[in-house]
C-alpha cells in the first residue's frame, strides 16, 4: 500500500533537548493511525512533521507528490463579537462552490446549520464545522489534533462516527492525535503512544468484553470505541531520562 506521508526516525531538537526523536511512521490511503501521548510529549511536533510544514533534524519526512492536505487544529482564535454564519465560516480562507460547501456539511451533520451564527453552535457542532472546513476540497490527508476534547461521551462517538463517514465518503488517509491515552476509535488501523519517542504501537482490542468498561459504562458499549493496550519495556524518570531495567 502507497504511503501518502511517511516518517523515518525524525526527530526535532529545539535549545540542545530533544522535543521528539526516533518517530517512525505512515499514514496510506483510507487508513486512520492514532498518535497518542501525555502532554508534552511530542505529538503535535509530531503532526507538524507529517503535515510537512516542520523539518525534522534527523531522520526523514516525505509527502506523496500532488496530494491535497488539510488540517483541523486542536484550538483556533475567533473574534466571538464578529456575526460569522457557517457558510461565511467555510468561506474565510478560500472561496468554494455552494454545493461543495453543503456536501461538506452534509457528510459532517450541520447541513441544517448552513446560515446559523457560529457563535451559538454548541462544542460538539464546532469541531463538526472545522472538520467540515478541512473536507471541503476532498482531501487525501486529513490530520485531526484532538478533536474530541472538551466533548462529552455520546459527543465522542458521535464525532468518531462522523470520521468514519469522512473515510468512507473520501477515502482520504487521516491521522488522528487523541488525548485519552487507553480508549480509542475502534476503526484506527495502527496505534502509536508517544512520549519524546516512540514508547510503543499496535493495534486496538474490542473494549465490549472488558470489565473495567463494563463497570464504567454499563454493558451496551457503543463499538465505535476500542481499548489500547499499552505494552512499555521502560519507564519515564522525573528528569525526563528512559530506564529500560523494568
């Protein structure tokens, strides 16, 4: 399978210390890779690298030739006292047909949305119009910085369904960073845990028959999430140093 982004042992040094070193990764079309980590821990340096606007200090990064590349970031700046409607919101960085923009709704769930102020979507109807923005032009790699922060549990699944539609509609590639560090999208291909390298990677189990979630979440556990589990041959000291003697 063609990668459409690759990383090979890149690394980023910043004043003499390592933000990030030895990440390796690939991202192919219509698969989702998961970078999951503590704050802190280089996933964002690590995102910037893929999306190619960031030069690793060693190793390597390369981006197939003439793919389209979008980006919806963990925060954005908005002047709240602006009257902004959704389909201004599409249209503030590059102007796109009225039929592209619907479509791009539609595939998210805020078409009915199109004319409403931006200022009184709810959380959840936010991160649906950026994601909605980066899919407008049909892109064949889509990076997602923690899109379900901030969201409530039905929220979560509701926009993990969302990506799946995304994926399925567009086939595009996606790497999707997430700040919980043992649940995942079920549908990930590849799960990589970072923590100024790379701690370990794999793929994610059914969290359906697991009894802590059981516990949590009662017995109809939605099969949009999955359970990572975390397989360290080290420990990280307070220094920030790796000990491998466990």
């Amino acid at each position: 399978m063609d990668s459409l982004i690759e990383l090979k042992n890149c690394g980023v040094t910043r004043n003499q210390k390592w933000l990030v070193r030895g990440v390796s990764l690939k991202v192919s079309q219509g698969q989702i890779v998961t970078l999951i980590g503590p704050n802190g821990s280089g996933k964002s340096t690590t995102a910037k690298m893929a999306l190619g606007i960031l030069k690793p200090d060693e190793g390597s990064n390369s981006i197939k030739d003439n793919i389209k590349i979008s980006y919806v970031p963990q925060k954005i700046s908005i002047d709240w006292s602006l009257p902004l409607r959704v389909l201004d919101f599409m249209n503030l960085i590059e102007k796109h047909k009225i039929s592209e923009i619907t479509d791009a709704l539609n595939m998210t769930g805020i078409k009915h949305l199109i004319y409403r102020d931006v200022r009184n979507l709810s959380g959840g109807e936010f991160q649906r119009l950026l994601m909605s923005r980066a899919i407008v032009k049909k892109p064949n790699f889509l990076v997602l910085d923690e899109p379900v922060q901030g969201v409530d549990y039905p929220g979560e699944i509701a926009l993990y369904k969302t990506i799946q539609e995304i994926v399925k509609n567009i086939n595009c590639g996606i790497l999707l960073i997430s700040h919980n560090l043992h649940v995942v999208m079920s549908q990930t291909d590849h799960v990589i845990c970072l923590n100024g390298h790379v701690c370990c990677s794999g793929v994610p189990k059914s969290i359906v028959k697991e009894p802590e979630y059981i516990k949590l979440f009662g017995k109809n556990i939605d099969p949009t999430l999955a359970f990572y589990q975390h397989e360290h041959d080290h420990e990280h000291l307070p220094d920030g140093s790796v000990d491998h003697s466990h």
